[in-house]
C-alpha cells in the first residue's frame, strides 16, 4: 500500500515543482521590478497589493537615486505575463536644497474644467502632505541629512496610482482603498529615504482614511478652506456676481498650498448676464452662458506658502516646465490683461503667494466681474493671515482690478 502511495505521490510532486517554478520566477519578476525600479525605496508589498493589480508587474522606467528628481513607473504584465499591460504606478522621488517640483498655476483661459475640478486634501495626522483622487505628495524637512555632498534639507515623494496611462489632466480616479494606500506608500518611501540619507526625522503613519474628495456644495455651508466665503456679506446687486457654490479641503496648518474653488450655477450665470449683459452693445445671445460644463463660470483662490525659494510661476495649461521668473515675495499684481491676479505675504516667518483667477464668462468680461472680486480676495488673504499668522500683506491696487493694467 505504501509503495502505491508513493507512486501516486511522485508525480504530483513533480507536478507541482513544475508549477512552482513559473511562479516563483514571476514572483522574482515581480519583486525586482518594483524593489529595484524604484530604487529598492518602494515598499513592494503595498504596490503589488493595488485594486488593479496583476500577479506580474513590470518596471518600464527605473528610479535613479544618485539623480534626483527621479521616477519609476510601473505596468501590468499583461495576460501572457511577458508583454507591457496598463499602467498601474509611478513614484517621483526628490531630496536636496530647492526639492519639489516647481508650480506653474495656469492662466484661467487654459485651464481645464477637470483640473479645476481636481482639489487637493491634506493628508492629516500632522504630516506635510496633499491627496488628489489618483496620488498623494508628502513632504519631510532634513535639515541633517546629506545627499550629493550637499545638506539635503528636505525630502519629497509623490506616489501616483496610473491606472490609464497617467494622463496628466484629468486621470481616471484611483480607487478608495488605493487612494488611503497611496499616501502610505509615500511616506514609507520618504522615511526610507530618509534612513538612506542619515536624517533623523521620519514621518509619522498617514491615517487610515483620507479626508473624502472634495464636492461642490451651496456656498453658505463652505467649510474648511472656503469658510470665508459663507461669512462673506452681500448686496443684493453683489449676490447676482458671486458665485452660489463653493468646494473646499480641510484647513491644515502643515500643508504647503491650499486652494478654494467657487462655481455660478448655469441658472445664476444665466441671470447674471440677462441683468448685466444683455442689450449690452456688441453683446447678443450667442454670447450667454449654455450650461456646457466646459463653459462654466468659476473662480479659485489659492494660496502658496514656504516661498523662501520662490517656485510659483504663471503659465498654461500643459506647461511642463516654468517659464519667465517666479511671482516674487514681497509683490502684488495683475498678469497682464487676464483674469489672474497675486498677493503676498509672510506667514508663519515665510514667505506665501495668494492667487485669484477667474474663469470664462467672468474672465471674459473682467473689467465688469473684477471689481466685485477684489473685495472676495482681500477675504480670502485676510481669513488665511488669521489661520496662518501671516503678516507683511499686499494686495493688488483697486486699478489692476478696474483696468486692464499690466502687472
């Protein structure tokens, strides 16, 4: 009886040394090119554990950490396991004196209704850190640590869920349970670096739960980074011009920018311009508001703070690289004749940039919308001196609101 066990044993082991074998090899496979694409800085377990994830990933671009900035990028296998499938993830690493990458807030003609849609949340728990739907980007200061034989001051780390292909403007949302894994993701990759470079400061766990992507909702009930906005006094002639909905992010005192989008329904819009506009000269009704969302009525005010390295330019929609000079602290203006205008500030001993854009059907009609809107700036910058201990303010001129003045 033995014997015949022994024989029917023989050849399942066999079987299954067989099966083991591919699987290990896609299991190595997979390892080496999450660990070593991402400059073994990447915690493999949290990648490979991805809602759309497949049991074999593939590295098609690798983190060079002796050459930061620097991205690993990585894709499914696709079905045979050999050939390149959808995207799934991508890493951006930095560290060193002026780390993170420069901000370029695009001109209110350029700007897309999906990004302006797209508002950032902290990450909470007292980290430095910001959440969009698809990646989460933290921040740890290193004021010890050493890379390329410079100081490296600090750290910064974006983890990315890429599901179609990154598209820069408007990425398909990640999942919940990717969009809390994400922000994990980067600080263990930020705490790892940091270990790597001798800082002594590690970042702290994210919490489990993100704060919810943000939602328009009626303005008299904004919260958070657009509490300003529901206190905000209005004439009836002023109601008419100011936007009926807000969307806002938790108020965080550890996050480098946060912003305060404000939306005119298509019915306000239409009211709007037939108390404002119609019978106008040069003004007929191909030129009222549709209801096209890509049309819509929309201003935000962001502010940017640590800008003792100034990385605030103004640019386009698209620009992958800054273009012209910084906003400099320390000044206040107009860019141009569009609808984009800056305020500065100190806060917290820093300097910050506060920005007001309007979008569209305002923007189209600024030197009548403007006005109105210097006075929800001087809100906005007054409430976040409040919040921020931000001292040293400077507005814009009432002229670069009333004209079309450059800046």
């Amino acid at each position: 009886m033995r014997k015949s066990v022994n024989v029917l044993l023989c050849p399942a082991a066999v079987a299954g040394i067989g099966w083991s074998g591919p699987v290990l090899w896609d299991e190595w496979r997979t390892y080496r090119a999450v660990g070593a694409g991402c400059g073994d800085l990447v915690p493999v377990r949290e990648v490979r554990g991805m809602d759309y994830a497949d049991s074999v990933l593939r590295n098609r671009g690798s983190l060079d950490t002796a050459d930061l900035p620097s991205d690993c990028r990585i894709q499914n296998a696709g079905d045979d396991g050999d050939a390149y499938g959808a995207w799934l993830f991508q890493a951006l690493v930095d560290a060193g004196p002026g780390s993170g990458r420069d901000t370029v807030v695009a001109r209110p003609s350029t700007e897309l209704t999906e990004r302006f849609n797209r508002l950032e949340v902290p990450v909470g728990g007292g980290l430095s850190g910001l959440a969009e739907p698809t990646e989460t980007t933290v921040r740890l200061d290193c004021p010890d640590g050493t890379y390329q034989g410079r100081p490296t001051e600090r750290i910064e780390v974006t983890a990315s869920a890429a599901y179609t292909g990154m598209p820069s403007y408007y990425p398909k949302p990640a999942t919940s349970a990717d969009r809390d894994r994400m922000a994990s993701i980067a600080v263990t990759t930020a705490n790892n670096l940091a270990e790597r470079l001798g800082c002594t400061r590690r970042l702290a766990p994210p919490p489990d739960r993100l704060a919810a992507v943000p939602r328009a909702t009626a303005a008299g009930r904004a919260g958070g980074t657009c509490a300003w906005y529901a206190r905000v006094e209005r004439s009836s002639r002023e109601q008419l011009w100011f936007p009926d909905e807000a969307m806002a992010a938790p108020a965080d005192d550890h996050v480098w920018r946060e912003r305060c989008a404000l939306l005119l329904t298509a019915d306000r819009a239409r009211a709007l311009f037939d108390a404002s506009y119609a019978g106008t000269e040069g003004v007929d009704e191909g030129d009222a508001p549709t209801g096209d969302p890509d049309e819509a009525w929309w201003a935000d005010v962001q502010t940017f703070y640590e800008q003792d390295s100034p990385d605030v330019y103004i640019g386009d929609t698209g620009s992958s690289k800054a273009i012209g000079p910084p906003i400099q602290p320390g000044t206040a203006g107009r860019d141009g004749g569009n609808g984009l205008w800056w305020a500065t500030s100190v806060c917290d001993g820093s300097p910050a940039v506060h920005v007001l854009r309007l979008h569209y059907g305002y923007d189209s009609w600024s030197s009548r919308a403007a006005p109105h809107f210097e006075r929800l700036f001087r809100a906005n910058v007054t409430d976040v001196a409040a919040r921020r201990a931000c001292t040293d303010l400077r507005f814009p001129s009432p002229a670069d609101f009333t004209g079309k003045g450059a800046a």
